[in-house]
C-alpha cells in the first residue's frame, strides 16, 4: 500500500510538473513568434 501511495504521489507531481512546463514552452513559443514576426516588420 505504502509503495502504491507514494507511485501515485509522484505520478501526480510529475502531471503538475508536466503541465506548468507545457505552459511555459506555450509562453517561450508565443514570445519567440511575436520577436521573428516583429524582426521581419523591421523593429528589430
């Protein structure tokens, strides 16, 4: 039970880890899209 309970526990951190990391690469990709396209315009 004990092992069962701990497997779980990890389970569920890495499922939060998980989705806070699928977060930030959405954020990284959105500010790497937003820098390309403002290069092309000529701002940077």
């Amino acid at each position: 039970m004990t092992m069962d309970s701990a497997a779980s526990l990890k389970f569920r951190l890495t499922k939060k880890e998980f989705s806070i990391a699928k977060l930030l690469s959405e954020f990284i990709r959105k500010i790497t899209t937003y820098i390309s396209s403002n290069k092309y315009n000529g701002i940077f």
